[in-house]
C-alpha cells in the first residue's frame, strides 16, 4: 500500500520517499491514524516528521514520555528561533499523537503560545501585471496569473488539471484543496487569453495544466516559487513578498471593489470567516478617502 512514507530498512527513522512506514515503526499508529482520517498528504508528513524530531530529541520510547519532556523540547525549538505559530504546528502535531492515538494526558498544562498577528504584504493591481508580464515565457505567466487572478495557493496551481479549467464559464474547478475541499473560483479574462495561448502546443496525453520535467507528473511547488522570484527581480521588486503574496492581494483587491467577504471566503476556500477578516485589515478603500486631522 502506498502513500506518503517509503518502508524504511531502520525502524526508528522516517524515510522521505512515498510509501507507507512499517508496521514495527515507532510511528506506524500514528501514521495510520492520519491516513484513515483523511488528513492532507502534507499534513501527514509534517506530523510524522514533528513526532519524529521529538523522539529523536527525547530519547526514550513514546510510552515513557511524560509532561516535562514536551517542555524541554518546546523550549529547545523557541531557543531556536521556532516563531510561536511554529510553535503551535508542533503542539498540534505531539498533541494528536500522544492524546488521540495513545490516549495519553500530557497536554494538560501546556498553554499554546499566542500567535503572532502579521499583516499580509498586498502588492498593487499595476506592480503585480508588471511581475506576470516580466515572467520568462508562457507558461510562466500564465502561472502567476492564476495564483493572482484566481486566488490560488501554490499546492493548488500546479495540481490543476486541464480538464478542470472551464474557458465557456470562465471558471476554476480546485479538487480536494486544503481540508480536501473542493470548490470553484473565478478564471480572468487575462488569465484565459493566456492559457488559450498556452493551450495550443500541449501534448493531448498531458492531464496537469502545468507538467514537470518528466511530463508525466505536475511542477514542483519550488519551481513557482523560483518562478515568481525571478520574476519579482526583474521587475525591481525589494518588499519580502511570495507567491501567497498574490492570493492575499487577489482578496484584498476583490474587497476593495465591493465584492462581499462572504463571497471572497468561498473563493479562497477559507473554513471560517475569521480567516478571510484579515484582509479588512489591509484594504485601503476604507482610508483613502479620508484625511488626516494635521491637514
């Protein structure tokens, strides 16, 4: 059976390849846990990988654990430099483990560190036509136009399927998307004159819009992220931003025209509305108009 974990010859390290971890591994349970319930292949991975650095730190069998060890460990990660958001991805992780699968109260003094509350960088409606433009051929930009255009995470660009671009509807199908979600979401018009470019010239075998090397599987999600950085270079871009820098204007932008946050959250896919309310934060419609007392 194969999912994210290769069948790893030593017993106590997780491999990094794609199969499922042995049965006599530490983590075996809690790998079958996470895959009967469905969680994201990321997410799995990441929760294998946060229990597996804890053990490796600890030293002892996941039986012998106790409530100061999860301490220590957290303390060593916030001497690190882990920000408290980090901080609260290992919680989630250990807590799952020892308090859903091993039905271990451990948990029952550790206090989750507040979160930090950073602002998203928003580019420019203009800034942002001048970076997909800047992009090296085609099919670069027609990436950077749909993680803009459409509002799309970068996990979700390059999993798209041909078959799930509408060009009549003008729409985006996203299958199984964070949460294993699906949902539609708007195509722009210069996101379609582009892909019906792009279109032309792809093999008719081809199912990912965007293929990898080997053409037989999708781009890797570091390849956008080098794609857009190069991009961002050329055009003279300094800010730190990423490529979820485009989802984040792409919401704020649609707010700033009027569209109701009600409507922004379905398109970004967002559980709850207090996810979505971060962009109130940053629209500018709401201040531009106004001026300042010293004037």
């Amino acid at each position: 059976m194969k999912s994210d974990f290769e069948r790893s010859e030593e017993p106590n390290k997780l491999s990094k390849k794609n199969q499922l971890i042995p049965r006599t591994h530490p983590l075996a349970r809690l790998a079958q846990e996470l895959i009967i319930r469905g969680f994201s292949r990321r997410t799995i991975k990441a929760y294998l990988s946060h229990n597996q650095k804890f053990l490796d730190f600890i030293k002892k069998s996941a039986r012998e654990i106790n409530n100061q060890d999860i301490k220590d460990y957290l303390l060593s990660l916030k001497i690190k430099g882990y920000t408290n958001t980090s901080l609260n991805n290992v919680i989630s992780a250990l807590k799952f483990y020892y308090q859903q699968v091993l039905k271990r109260r451990l948990f029952f003094n550790i206090v989750r560190p507040k979160r930090e509350k950073h602002l998203p960088q928003i580019l420019s409606k203009q800034k942002i036509k001048s970076i997909i433009t800047a992009a090296a051929n085609l099919k670069h930009q027609c990436i950077l136009s749909l993680l803009y255009g459409s509002g799309l995470r970068v996990s979700e660009v390059v999993t798209l399927k041909i078959a799930e671009i509408d060009l009549d509807e003008k729409s985006v199908f996203i299958h199984k998307a964070k949460g294993n979600k699906d949902r539609y979401t708007l195509l722009s018009k210069f996101s379609l004159d582009l892909i019906k470019k792009y279109l032309i010239d792809l093999p008719e075998e081809q199912k990912y819009l965007f293929a990898g090397a080997k053409d037989k599987t999708h781009l890797h999600q570091r390849s956008v992220q080098k794609i857009f950085e190069h991009a961002c270079q050329k055009t003279g871009v300094k800010i730190n931003v990423s490529c979820h820098s485009l989802r984040h204007s792409f919401a704020t932008h649609l707010l700033e025209n009027g569209v109701s946050i009600r409507y922004i959250q379905k398109l970004l896919g967002h559980q709850s509305i207090k996810t979505t309310e971060i962009y109130l934060k940053v629209a500018r419609d709401f201040w531009q108009d106004l001026e300042s007392p010293l004037d």
